[in-house]
C-alpha cells in the first residue's frame, strides 16, 4: 500500500487505519517510521517532486521482498509543501516476528533513501531551492556524462 | 521518435529524438553545457526501469527519463 | 515516560498522543514498535506480571542512553490480560536523525526482551501457564544455584 | 531482619530471614527443593538493583528479589 497526499500527511489518522487494517491478520510486530520536517538552517519548510511510474515499480519491489519474509510493508509520502513540524513521510512494516521487522524497517528506509524518485527542495525567503548537498545519486548515475 | 524526458530539479523541457540507442542521446545532450552537471549525477531510465549501461537498443516510441539525485522522506 | 495499563493497549491513542506530544520538539524521526499478541499454539491471549521498582531503573538508565544521542523514549506495556490480537507494547523513540533512531529502537527493544522484568503467561484452557521456554534468563542469573 | 521476595512465577511467599550475606540465603533457598531450578535461571536483585554476585554484605532491613527468565512484549 502506497499512498502520496498533497501537502502534510495525517500522521495520527494513517496509523490508525494501518494498525485497524491488519488487526486481524496476525501479525506480532508493527513498526511505522514517521519523518517530520526539523527546523533547521532557517527554513520555511520542504517541498517535494515525485516521479511516481519508478516509484510504484521500487516499492512494488519491496512489496515482494517482504512478502518472502511473511511481511507487509505500507509507505505515504507527500507531493509539494510540508511546512516545519509537520510530517512528509510514514513507511511501516507488519511482520510475525520482532527481528523480521526490526531489520526490514531499517532497510527498507535506508534504501527509500537511496533510490526512490523523490526530490527535496528548501522552502527559504519564498523560493524553492533543490536540496542538492543532502541527495543521494541513484545507482548507476553518470552514464550519460563525459566520463561516463 | 523517442521522448526524452527531466524530472525533478531538472529545468529542461522534454526532447523528441530520432536516436537508437543511449550512447547517441549522451552525444547530443553533452552538447549543452547547462545539462553537463546533471550528466554525471543523474541516473537513466528506459521505459520507466533504471538502467546501468548505454548498450541498450532504442526504438521508436521509448521514453527516457532523467533521474537526477535523490532525497525522499 | 514509561506508562503501565491494565489489560490491552489503546494503541492509535497511544500513538497518537506521544506524536502530538512531540509535534514542536523539533524530532525528525519518529519510530514506535507496537506488539501485538499472535494467534498460535492455541492461545486465547496472554497475561503479564511486572515488577515496577526494577522496570522503572531499567527504563531510566535508558532513558539517560538516549538523551546522550539527543533523543528520548516512550514505552507502554500491559499488566494482566491481553488478549488475541490486542497490543501489550509499545517502545517509542523520537530523534532529531533517522539512522540513531533506527539503531536506537532495535537495541532499545532487543534488551527490553532480554531484560526488562516482565513475565509471560499464555491463557490457555482457563489457565494462565508460565511461557518459559520463550523467556530469557536476566544477565547474571543462576548465582544463587548449586552450580552458582 | 531481611526480606526475600520471589517474582513472577516462583509461588513461594516473602522470607524475612537473618543473614548478612547471600551465600547464606543460597544455604537456606538449596535446602528447598522446589527452588532448585529457579535458583539456576533466576537472577537477584539487592534493593533493586541486579547484583552478579554473592559476595556482598546484607544489611537489616534490606529486599533480596529472585528474577526467574522474563519475556515481556
């Protein structure tokens, strides 16, 4: 399940349904990792642009990598302004078992770090400035440049 | 034709391209300086899947997408 | 903040809560582990003893781990019974970087299991039977034994 | 006069014992056969705090607690 919503997400509210969704499905561990926006270097705020085709695909990939270990996995993000303190991203997994997702939160954020096809911008004196110095190149970036 | 297209901080419009394969778009792109950073840091997608070579065949209809770096979350 | 309940967790208000109450603290990861009781072997739910004098000192020095990385911890566990697919756990870490955090809640809930002095009993048939091949022996057990 | 209290599991109510160390409430507890194997899986607490030794001084008025495996969660 993966879910974009304009602006802020519903942290409060998307738990909950996620925690109702799988309340009878047996699953011994629930483990959401929310991200919120940290007043930092004087920011209004970050806004984000996302490629959604290569997103649905990544995490559709992971859907199956957690579905080996009896898991599910379940990630909302937000497209465009999210202001200081308010919260941009939620990724959960459901498993049977403690280590199972303890390990697979921890991967799965990492590599949604890495790879998913979303860009940060500050919010700063009303302009949108790509948050170049804190991206991560994809891998298998440079193959259409010079030294490529 | 094949449409090229930038994502994100990227501020290029989309290009229509008669070309067959990646090493012909990497020609045509370096020839604009503006593009020459976004070369070396941006990943390439064919059809929406990442690739990690320019040996890849083209045809007519494909779109390419440039993905420059990332920052989720 | 270490809150004990009686019987199963209120899970979404928990959470709920403990984001709100944290919503301006400037914390840009949010992780809560929720566990939830699985249906198996025959189970109706568990049941729990605790010994507070001895959770409150452990939940303290970790408390004091974590204001070291700049971060703190929540934790709610249930007393008595719980039953399937009811929560009896939450452990919460609030921190301003996403890879402390992420460390941080699987070295926090993996002593938790090893440590903290909580005992589990499965309701089975009307009675309530010590879990002890699921239990683990607290660092330094056995002095007191022939072998001691 | 020092309290002994058993936690969890153990059925066996308080002991108010006389002893100074806990090498003598090892003496009194393997003496009981119905503690012997809680005495090798269970730790000890002095005032509660887990000690990982016998070799320390009891005082009156002190609370000796035997810990039996936990599994909370």
């Amino acid at each position: 399940m993966l879910k974009l919503y304009d602006g802020a997400l519903p942290v409060s509210k998307i738990l909950k349904e996620w925690y109702e969704e799988e309340s009878k499905s047996n699953y011994g561990a629930y483990i959401p990792f929310v991200g919120t926006v940290r007043s930092e270097d004087g920011i209004d705020g970050l806004s984000f642009d996302i490629y959604e085709p290569i997103l649905e695909s990544w995490f559709s990939a992971w859907q199956d990598k957690a579905k080996e270990k009896g898991a599910i996995i379940k990630m909302a993000h937000s497209r465009g302004d999210v202001m200081l303190h308010e919260s941009s991203y939620i990724a959960s997994v459901f498993s049977p078992k403690r280590r199972v997702a303890l390990e697979f939160i921890d991967e799965f954020v990492e590599d949604f770090k890495a790879s998913a096809p979303i860009w940060k911008y500050d919010l700063k004196d009303s302009k949108r400035i790509y948050a170049l110095d804190r991206s991560t190149e994809i891998k298998g970036s440079g193959i259409l440049g010079v030294n490529g | 034709m094949v449409r090229v297209e930038f994502l994100g901080p990227i501020q290029k419009a989309p290009l229509e391209l008669e070309i067959t394969n990646l090493n012909q778009l990497a020609t045509i792109l370096q020839d604009d300086k503006d593009m020459l950073e976004w070369l070396e840091n941006s990943a390439v997608a064919v059809n929406d899947t990442i690739v990690n070579s320019l040996d890849i065949e083209i045809k007519d209809g494909d779109k390419v997408s440039l993905l420059p770096p990332v920052c989720g979350g």
